[in-house]
C-alpha cells in the first residue's frame, strides 16, 4: 500500500475509499470522516481544565446550550446540560430556539440532525470534527445512488420504500426523504418498519398492475444498519431470516441477483456499528458461566444471534429505564458502549452492572470528544470565534426533514 509520510514520523495510508484518515487530520467533505481541528488546544493534563469549562460556560450562560450523548466520557458530561440520546438531543436542541450555541458533544451525524431540526440563526457546533461515526459512514450518498439504480434495473425500485436509521448521514437521510421513506431511531425501529410495509403494500399492488413489483413484492431498504434491520424484522414483524438479503456496496449489484432482489421482503444495507458488532454469542455464553443468575440485556445494533441469545433487548433509553427499575441485588450484564455501562454501574451500586464484553468496547470517535475539545470549543466562543460549525445545505436539509418529520409522523 502507498504511504504518505507526516511530519517524517507517521505514515497514512493513500486515499481510498475504504481507508480511514489519521483523526484529525485533512478534510474528507465526502463522508463523515474527520477534519482538522485548528486553534490550539488545551493540554489533557492542564489541572485547569474543569475549572476553565466552567468559567467559560457560566460566561456564555444561555447564549450556550450543551448537549452530551450517553456514550461520551464522564469528563465531558459534567458540563451536558441535557444528555440523551442521539434523537432525543436534536429535539432538546429544537425545544431551545434561544441559545444562539448549541455544542454536540456526540458526532457528527447527530450534530447534522440538531441542524435541520434547529432554527437558521442557530450555530450547531461539534467539539471535534473528527468525532464520525463508522456506521454512518459504510453508506455514503454514491453507493446508496447506485443502489438505487441497482434497484431499478431489477424491476423492484417502485416497490421499495427505503428506511433510514438516525445514525446515517444527512445525506442518507436526504435520500429517504426524497424516496417517500423514514427515519427511525432503535426505540422505534418497529413501528417505522410497519408503517414502511403499509406503504409499499400500495406501492406493490400498483407496480403489478403495470407488470412490475415480483414475488416478495413490497419490499423495506434499511440503511446502513444490517443488525437492527434484520432483529427488528425478524424479532418484532416475524419476517423470516429467508426474506432478508444484505446488499453489500463494495460487490457489483450489491452481489445479488436480480432474482435475489425481486424475492426478498427486506433489503439490508451491510453496515454495522463497529463497538454493538464486537459482542458475539461466546461473549454472552461467557457471562453467563461467569456471573451466574445474569441477566442480559443488549442494543439492537447487536448482531442477531446475540440479540436472540440476551435476555431483553432494548435502545440506550430502554436500557437505562430497565436499570432504574431493576430490583437490589440483581445483576445485569449489559451490551453497549462501555462509558455509559460504567456510569450505570455507578448509578447503581446496589446492583451488580458488569460489561458484556471482557475487552474495552468505548466508541472511538465519540471519545474524540474529550475536555480539552471542550474547553477549547467554549473559551473560543467567549472570545468571539465560533469553530467547527455544522452547517447541511438546505436542499439536503429540505429532504432530510420530510423523512425526519415522517418519523415524528408515526402512528
Ligand atoms: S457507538 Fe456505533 S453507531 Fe454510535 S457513534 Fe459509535 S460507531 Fe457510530
């Protein structure tokens, strides 16, 4: 692989389309990937630091809303005057027309939302912008075009309404507003996908009658999250597994069939969170060896044979609702993102709260976001810079919103 040296002593691997950038460095405007973060930064060891965020903060008092994802470090939800998670956030964001700032300490997509759903004078600002998302990034607005047209070619485009998971881009988002679909969070994953079905029923019937449509006709593209797709399919509609066929952007066609297409009721896009897709079947058979009386309990992100063997399975709310109600004494071994299982663990220590997963499982890039990037963000708005502004153009704002508000528009 070609290399390019910097700054003589590190090496990045040449740009292509799989290659992941050294964080923060260089602009990748094409995907979620990071770009620079200029100014300089606080040292992480500055005895300081919270003191200096607090100053800076009670300064910009309301001018300054901030909002901390369930996944970002302790250090940086101290500061969060609302955490949640990432839909939960924009509409907080939404509900605060007054604060002229609004810093998402979360990544970059979820920084997107909070600016569509946000008024045209508010700034939505991201701490580092090399905080993305790797889902979100295993579709970008090419490959879903091509998919598309994938689609098309096959005869089925007309049957298919696409649903989008919040942790896409905006441009995804875009996409599925402009094809007539959804946006869906993991707390209503379920009720997006009935309502899709309705839809393509209509869709169905109609391409029929003009000779189209197929055998599994009235079809679901889920973007980009294979698992949620594929559990919330075959979990809470009762699809069967046979039904549901992963189309993969880096093979021709997706590396399906035309027939493959016109056969299946749910066409999954083949992305997958890189901390939920760690835990595997071993992980919970471990846990259960190990911590007897466990209780499992794991995100829909999760692949399928982990979600079938938890015990509950349930959204980043659900799981902290399922803790607060949890009897003293139980145990729980919980499958997602390690800083939130670690405040839980804390939250509760009347109950036993143990990772599901023996190895370190944080979200890398949510962990970009630490209290120097803070810091930095907030003193630089106290002297009148306003950095690492999230802007989406409006023609993809004006489509993303129609799939957003479809969302806020489910029965
Ligand atoms: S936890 Fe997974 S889905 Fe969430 S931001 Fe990190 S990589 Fe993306």
């Amino acid at each position: 692989m070609t290399t390019t040296p910097l700054n003589g002593t590190l090496a990045e691997p040449a740009p292509t389309p799989l290659a992941l950038l050294l964080l923060g460095r260089e602009a990748d405007t094409a995907s979620e990937r990071g770009v620079d973060c200029p100014g300089d930064l606080p040292a992480a060891s500055d005895p300081d630091l919270v003191a200096r965020a607090r100053a800076a903060k009670a300064a910009l008092g309301d001018r300054v809303f901030i909002l901390g994802h369930h996944y970002q470090r302790d250090e940086v939800i101290e500061f969060a005057d609302v955490t949640g998670d990432s839909f939960k956030l924009a509409r907080d964001a939404a509900d605060r027309p007054d604060a002229e700032f609004i810093v998402f300490c979360g990544v970059h997509f979820m920084a997107e939302s909070a600016d569509i759903l946000t008024s045209a004078d508010q700034r939505v600002i991201l701490p580092d912008l090399a905080a993305g998302c790797s889902m979100a990034d295993m579709a970008t607005a090419e490959q879903v075009a091509e998919c598309w047209d994938v689609l098309t070619d096959a005869g089925v485009a007309d049957t298919v309404v696409p649903v989008a998971y919040m942790n896409s881009s905006a441009d995804i988002k875009a996409f599925t507003g402009r094809h007539g679909g959804t946006i869906c969070t993991s707390s209503n994953a379920e009720r997006a996908l009935t309502w899709a079905f309705e839809q393509t029923a209509g869709a169905a019937r109609s391409a029929s009658d003009k000779g189209g449509g197929g055998r599994g006709a009235g079809k679901v593209l889920f973007l980009p999250d294979q698992h949620l797709g594929r559990n919330t399919a075959v979990r809470d509609l009762g699809i069967s597994p046979d039904e549901c066929v992963v189309y993969n952007p880096h093979k021709p066609h997706g590396g399906l069939t035309a027939e493959q297409l016109r056969d299946a009721k749910m066409i999954l896009w083949r992305g997958h969170c890189s901390v939920h897709g760690r835990f595997s079947l071993d992980s919970v058979n471990e846990v259960r060896e190990r911590v007897p009386g466990v209780t499992v309990l794991v995100h829909p992100e999760c692949k399928h044979e982990v979600v079938e063997a938890a015990d509950l399975v349930g959204s980043t709310e659900y799981i902290i609702r399922a803790l607060d109600a949890a009897e003293p004494g139980s145990t729980w071994a919980i499958g997602t993102e390690l800083n939130l299982v670690r405040r839980l663990a804390k939250a509760h220590p009347d109950k036993e709260v143990v990772f599901l997963d023996r190895t370190v499982c944080f979200c890398s890039t949510m962990n970009r976001i630490d209290l120097p990037h803070l810091v930095w963000t907030l003193e630089s708005l106290v002297e009148g810079r306003v950095p690492n502004v999230i802007t989406v153009d409006p023609e993809t704002e004006k489509f993303a919103k129609l799939a957003l508000d479809q969302m806020l528009a489910l029965p």
